[in-house]
C-alpha cells in the first residue's frame, strides 16, 4: 500500500533530489530570493521551514542537525546569525511563493521563492497600509462654501490689482 506517500519526486532520484533541495535551501539562505518552477519552489518550503524553526534555537546540537542537511558551512552561519534573529517573533510562514507566469522555453509554472522578512517592498506597502476614518459629509458640506468664497475673495483682489497697476502707470507718464 502507498499509505503517506504523497509528496512531489521531481522527476528525480531520492539523492539528487536531496541534494537539489540542499542546494537551492543554501542558496535561498544566502540570496534570501531564488527563481525558480513552482514545484520546486513548494518542496523546497517543505524543506527550508524545518531548518528555520530549528535555527531559532542556536545550540551547538541544533547547528550540527541544520548542517547535515545544509551541508554549507556559510549558510548555516548566516542561517543562524542574521535569518533566525529575523524570524525570532514568527510563529512559521517564512517563505513566500510568488508567481510570475510561465517559461518561455516549455511553460512550466515559475515563481519567486523568498524569506518573508527580507523583502522591503512587502514590508513598506504593509506598513504604508493605514484605514482612513470615515467621516460625515455635512462636515464637508459646510466647509466647501467657506473655500469657495475666500478662493472668489482672491479672484476679485487679484482682477482689481492689475488695474491700479495700470492706472499707476499712466500717472507717472
């Protein structure tokens, strides 16, 4: 029976498909954002997600687990030293997959895989985001006539101004 056996080979062996996934989870680590197939991207979350929750933790046993996996010693330094202080206060969710359509060369799905607290245009569209209170129209009403008739106060003063200046002008002469 194939009871539990549902996950995405790739279209590839047991080990070059753990070490594709090494690869490109170091890589991902390093880069914070890799181009990649939709497929990829998916098993590759399955895979990275684990080795952050365990980096929050930075013992000497949780490095050795994250670098047998890894298998690079500068991902796991960066994984440890500047990734997990980022993601200290998330409960999960570190990646994000966001899709750019399809290759050129034979359509397959691709996508942009990325650590969620590295992208600064994300995080200043999030915060930019404010709720605007709703307010009354009679307030707004009320206050147009008044905008109105100081805008006509100055149409009239600067219609009058030129006009002295004429008159100036013909006196001097």
């Amino acid at each position: 029976m194939r009871h539990n056996k549902k996950f995405n080979h790739l279209g590839r062996t047991n080990t070059h498909r753990e070490a594709m996934l090494s690869n490109m989870a170091s890589s991902l680590i390093l880069h914070k954002r890799i181009f990649t197939t939709t497929a990829k991207a998916k098993a590759l979350r399955k895979f990275v997600e684990p080795l952050i929750t365990k980096s929050k933790e930075d013992t000497t046993h949780s490095r050795r687990v994250v670098f047998s996996t890894l298998q690079n010693k500068y991902a796991v330094t960066e994984l440890f030293k500047e990734v997990s202080q980022k993601v200290s206060e998330r409960p999960g969710g570190y990646t994000r997959i966001i899709k750019t359509g399809n290759r050129l060369g034979d359509n397959a799905a691709m996508c942009f895989i990325e650590l969620v607290d590295y992208n600064e245009n994300m995080l200043k569209d999030t915060s930019k985001k404010k709720t605007k209170a709703r307010r009354s129209r009679k307030k707004s009403t009320e206050a147009a006539p008044v905008v109105e008739a100081v805008a006509e106060e100055k149409v009239v003063a600067e219609v009058e101004a030129p006009a002295e200046e004429v008159k100036e002008e013909k006196t001097e002469e």
